[in-house]
C-alpha cells in the first residue's frame, strides 16, 4: 500500500477545523488551514457554544488543548431542570455519577471563542501547520489522488493549493458541501431564539450553573460564564416576525428578564444576540478526497449544548480515519465508515436528543408536563437511571456507540 505524502487541506479555523488540525499535527501530517477572518477579527465573533461535555474534554486532553482551556472555564459538575413558574426546581443531576466513568465528570463552561483562541495559538505555533488568515475557498476539484482548491487570498488573489484531502469545516453555508452537491436535509425552526448576556448571580435565586426552564409559552436555558466578569447568557424564544430593534431594545431586554425573574434593580445587560435554529444533516459526509465535519455537515437546536460537542467529536474520529490512511494502515474507503458512524450518530442522538430537549421545556399539554417533570424526577433519584441520563447527555455513549459501527 503506497503511503500518502501531501497533506491537508482544511477550510474553517472553527472548534472543529481547529481540532482537527491539532489531531492530524498530532500525528505528524502536515496541515493547511484557511480561515477567512483576519487576524485582527477572529476573535470578534458573536458569543455562542461553550458548554463542553465529558467526551469532549477527553478530546481536548488527547491534542493537548484540555489544560489551556481548564484555567479560562467554570467547572460544572451539576445541571438543572426548573419550572419557570414560581421559579420551581424539577430536578437536578450530578455529573459525580459518571466519576468512574471518566476523567472528567462535569462540564467545562468555557466560550467558544476561548476555545478558538486557544487552538489558534497551538496550530500557529507548529512547524507542520500552515495557518492562511484571510483566505477563502472559492472551489474545488479532486483526481483519484489529490485536490486542486482555489483560494483567495489576503491580497485579493485568486491561488491554488494542491493537497492529499480536503475537509469542509465551514459551517452551515459549506462551500465544500455545495461543491460536493450534497443535500442538507432537515427543517428550521420558526421561531427564533434571543440571547441575553446579563451580569447577575442567578445562583442567590436557587439556579446552578446550567439549567433548563420549562414553559409551555417561553423556555428558556439559564448558563454562567466564567469572567471577567463574571456573566450568565439566558435565551428565550423571540418572535419571527418582529423587527429586531424591537425585541433587542434596552427596554425590551430589561423587561424579557424582569418577566423571567423579578429584580429590585435594572439588569445589567452586556449584550445580546438573535440567531435562528436549524435541525440539518447532510445527505452524505463525503465525497473522494472531500470530507465535510462538524456543522457543514449537521446543525441543531443549541439546548443540551450538542452542536460543537459532536461536531469536534466529527473531527477526532475523521482525524483517527486520515492518520491512518497517510500511515499506509488503511485504504481510502475507510473514510466511509467515519461517514457511517458521524451520521449515525447526528441523526439519532443529535437531532433525536435536541429535537426531544426543545419539546420538552416547550410542551404546552399541562398532563404531558407533568408526566415529563415526574419522569425528570425519578430519573434524577434513581442513581441507576442518573447514571445512565448522563452518560446519554454527556455523549459519552454516543462515543461509544458510533465506535461499534463498522
């Protein structure tokens, strides 16, 4: 078996990009990553994700990225599930269950844009890595053994790079994906959802540092940030039709959490955001030497913090696929099964479980909702049934899972 001797050729410096390229360095491929941002940018990115999960911090403790982001996280061992009114708790779980389980028994809330930075800094500073900022792909073509990409670069140039693979981590709107005619199946929620950034101690009023709130009218999920300064980011459900001034008001703000929680004092609001769910897998992972991962290949609903977990799990897995291939150990139709297991895994645990998350907080059948919170209830006192909901919401069995599949 001829082993391969051209590297790879990611596009998108995101979570899953990142991660990717610090497994493959891992290993001793070369990688070229693009990123359309500037330096001067990159870190001016909308706040999002960050509510990293036991399997996911096995990962980052794999490519060296755990003890960068431990000191700049919160560790969260326990999470929430309340009733909005009267401000009631339903249950609360533990993370100290699964303690035999794994390394990390809790969740690291730690940003995004925090994980980002970090990655960066790592895959800059490798001799095998060659990070192109300001670069964007424009298409691709591929022959039985390498890709022909055009770029645009920093100077407004349009360039080729030649490479063994190339790996789509571009997000929703993936070039790779488009290039590759591969379908992105799936529904948008109608709704949209509303992002507050508030400084408040919501702990002094009953909450944990991740929590879950039912109402059959407006849901909401309550999550502290480590600082500074210390902030919390609570999102409710906003119409799709109003204007957005409307609704992201200072006024419209104070009176969303007013609402939620009564306050002596006005909230201290840092910012806020809107953004719309999609729940999308694509029809297919891959094609050739062209692989999609994280969201260019599966969006979801943001409840249960599934959406950048299972994308950098996408890329560890495609990592352990493409290392094996440049090593001469596997044939290129390997990759299938990084397709067969990925997939899997976004359609029946991803999609099923956010799907499932969204309804729950939503249900507006009174008898429903109680039979929900009665179930939320037994399961967080039985530690057998605990145990075994953590694992489930930690992704710690759909790791294991997708690692069955041949």
């Amino acid at each position: 078996m001829q082993k391969q001797n051209k590297g790879v050729l990611i596009a998108g410096a995101g979570p899953v990009g990142l991660c990717l390229t610090l497994k493959l360095l891992k290993e001793g491929i070369n990688v070229t990553l693009l990123e359309c941002l500037s330096d001067e940018n990159f870190l001016d990115q909308i706040p999002r994700a960050g509510s990293n999960h036991a399997a996911t911090l096995e990962m980052f403790d794999e490519i060296g990225l755990y003890e960068k982001l431990e000191p700049r996280g919160l560790i969260a061992p326990k999470f929430q599930y309340r009733e909005r009114k009267n401000n009631r708790l339903i249950a609360e779980f533990d993370h100290s269950v699964i303690s035999e389980e794994t390394r990390f028994p809790f969740v690291l809330q730690c940003e995004r844009i925090k994980v980002i930075e970090e990655a960066m800094i790592m895959a800059k500073s490798h001799e095998n890595c060659n990070v192109r900022m300001e670069t964007t792909l424009l298409n691709f073509s591929q022959t039985e053994d390498k890709i022909m990409a055009t770029v645009r670069n920093s100077a407004g140039e349009e360039e080729q790079i030649h490479s063994s693979f190339i790996v789509g981590t571009d997000g929703g709107r993936s070039v790779v994906r488009k290039g590759l005619g591969i379908d992105f199946e799936g529904f948008t929620y109608p709704d949209r959802v509303l992002n507050i950034i508030v400084a408040y101690d919501f702990t002094r009023d009953g909450f944990t540092d991740r929590n879950y709130v039912s109402d059959p009218d407006e849901w909401s999920n309550v999550f502290h940030w480590k600082g500074p300064p210390e902030v919390w980011r609570v999102h409710f459900p906003a119409d799709p039709d109003a204007e957005d001034s409307s609704l992201t008001s200072e006024n419209a703000l104070q009176g969303r959490l007013q609402a939620f929680l009564p306050a002596k004092q006005d909230y201290k609001i840092i910012g806020c955001n809107l953004y719309t769910v999609h729940q999308r897998v694509a029809s297919r992972f891959l094609g050739g030497r062209a692989i999609i991962a994280g969201d260019a290949a599966h969006v979801n609903s943001p409840i249960g913090g599934m959406g950048m977990n299972s994308g950098i799990h996408d890329a560890i897995n495609l990592g352990e696929k493409l290392s094996s291939i440049f090593r001469g150990e596997s044939e290129l139709e390997s990759l299938e099964r990084y397709e067969r297991q990925r997939r899997h895994i976004a359609l029946e645990t991803v999609q099923a479980q956010t799907i499932r998350n969204k309804r729950v907080l939503a249900e507006k059948d009174l008898a429903i909702r109680e039979k929900n919170h009665d179930q939320l209830r037994r399961t967080a006192d039985d530690p057998l049934l605990a145990k075994e909901f953590i694992l489930r919401t930690s992704l710690i069995n759909s790791v294991r899972e997708a690692a069955a599949i041949q």
